[in-house]
C-alpha cells in the first residue's frame, strides 16, 4: 500500500484565507524574477508545510521570514526536508519552488495526512498559519511591491486604497475595522484609512511617509486641511488642474469651513468637474461615516473640495 507521501493530500473544505502574494526564492532572478522580501506568509508556509510532514521537526524557534532556496526547493531528500517544492511534486504540480495561487489553493484544501501525526486529517494551515496569511495579505495586498526607491509614495498608497475596496466595519456603526486597530483609537476613520495607505504605501517601496505616522498623524479631517493651507508636515494644497493620482481630497458637505471628510484622488471621469476617489468610512447612504471602503464618483462642484499633495520623502 502506498505511504501517505506517495499520493496526493487528502482533501477538505477550503480554508477561508487571501493569497498574500507570489513568493520567489533567491536564485529565481536566474529566470528574471525578483526575489521576494521577507515577510509572515514565509513563517505560515513553513508551519503548515512541518505540519503536513515537509519541513523538519517542530520547532517554531527555527521559522525564519526569509523564503531561502532551501525551503523553496528543498535541502535534502527525505520527505521532511523537501520544503514547498515536495509539496508541488506531491500534489502534480510543476516542482519550481515558487509559490503562486496553484500552490496556495493546494494548501488551502491540504489535510495533514500522516496517520501518525497527532494533528491527522486537520487543515495544514492552522489558526496562526492564517493569522500570519491575513496580515501578509494586509501588507502585500496580493502582490510583490516594487524594487526599492521606484515609483512615488502617492502612487503606491493609491495602490493600497484599491486593494481595500470591499472592507466594512463589522459590526455596522461600531467603528470596528483594522484601520482603526492599526492606528490605535477608535472613531470615525476615514482619516485614519488615509494615513494606513500612506504609511505602507510607503513601506511597500521601502520609503517613509514624511506626513503621516502611525497613532500621530491624521486621524482629523480638518488638521489635513490647516496643515497643508499652512504649509505644514509636507502638505500644500494643489488647483484642480493640477490634481495627480493620489493625491488627498477633502470635502465640506455643508460648506461651512469644517472638513468633513478624506479621500484619495483615483481619476478625472469628465475633465475637471467629475472624479473618482478611494474613500473610507463611506457609502452611497452616509457620505463620510458609511463604514465601508467604496470608490465614490464626486464633482468639485458639489461640496466644498480642496485637494492635498503630500511631499515625496
């Protein structure tokens, strides 16, 4: 009868988790591809694949960030040592050692499938397998960032914006959502989601954000505004015929000199009238305490608007 390393996993029930990102081990720039930066998806790999009988013996003390060459392809030929790549060759798939969405989707479904393990038969990602997954995910946004020093903080945080669209607080009107975890308080958060997109934004491109920081800077609307008309924290104001990409948009509903709400400039629809923006804390019902992540399509016309450029570090 064939061992349980000589056949497929067995299967179960997908485990509800985002891809992170493709991972590429160092010797891949052979092959053109750049090697992925360290990070807690690389530590979840390695706990799930020594659960499912791939990566030496348990000792989570061992568990690097770094997707090494030896995890990627292997550093030996018993099966505990063969790493991601004896887990392609077990599931039929090409045995690269790069980790893309096929492999992952194999992981999600993997049972641990030695009869002799005390775990036999549960998922191989386990709750902090897709603690460290979720928030690889939170990180990467489903993607490498670019090299280092390439493209503009701006850019990057509208990157991060985009790949947001879709989170809601939860419950509804609890103000309960990461960002607001990230930065450390409570309450309406559109600001707050702002400066989350900008601080990794940067980080993304392995830059510092010169006008945001985590749990200081900004989780007030109407500080963005007299920061930036002041001059202040790398912030000025811009015309709306200069108005790039990422830029920060602010709105007044009632036009009464208090800034309501922020968001992160995507696009001219219409010339310059019509525009659309990455947002939090909004929807079609609740324009700035909405709790959910949206593109809004707003017109300068509309509300009171003044748009904020946030200096490059």
């Amino acid at each position: 009868m064939a061992e349980w390393y000589q056949k497929a996993y067995k299967g179960g029930g997908p485990v509800q988790v985002p891809f992170p990102r493709p991972l590429y081990p160092p010797d891949a720039n052979k092959y053109g591809k750049k090697p992925s930066p360290n990070g807690p998806d690389v530590v979840a790999y390695k706990r799930a694949l020594c659960r499912a009988g791939r990566w030496g013996e348990w000792d989570p003390s061992l568990w690097d960030d770094a997707y090494s060459n030896k995890f990627s392809h292997g550093r030996g030929g018993n099966v505990k040592d063969t790493g991601v790549a004896g887990f392609q060759r077990q599931q039929d798939i090409d045995d690269t050692g790069w980790l893309g969405s096929t492999t992952f989707n194999n992981m999600r479904y993997a049972l641990i499938s030695d009869p002799d393990s005390p775990h036999f038969m549960e998922p191989i990602f386990d709750a902090v397998c897709i603690d460290k997954l979720n928030r690889a995910y939170d990180m990467f946004g489903g993607k490498n960032p670019p090299e280092s020093g390439t493209g503009t903080v701006r850019k990057q945080a509208l990157s991060r914006a985009v790949t947001q669209l879709g989170v809601k607080e939860s419950p509804p009107d609890s103000n309960n959502v990461k960002y607001c975890s990230w930065y450390g308080m409570t309450g309406p958060w559109c600001a707050m989601f702002a400066t989350w997109c900008f601080e990794l934004g940067a980080q993304d491109i392995a830059k510092d954000s010169p006008s945001f920081q985590k749990g200081v800077d900004y989780s007030y609307v109407p500080y963005i505004v007299g920061d930036a008309r002041a001059g202040r924290n790398g912030l000025k104001t811009v015309d709306s015929d200069q108005v790039e990409p990422g830029d920060l948009v602010c709105y007044d509903w009632e036009r009464n000199g208090e800034y309501d709400h922020v968001g992160i400039f995507e696009k001219w629809i219409t010339g310059a009238a019509d525009f659309n923006a990455i947002e939090g804390n909004t929807s079609t019902s609740n324009n700035s305490n909405g709790g959910e992540v949206m593109r809004r399509q707003r017109n300068v016309g509309g509300q009171g608007t003044v748009f904020v450029r946030v200096a490059e570090p």
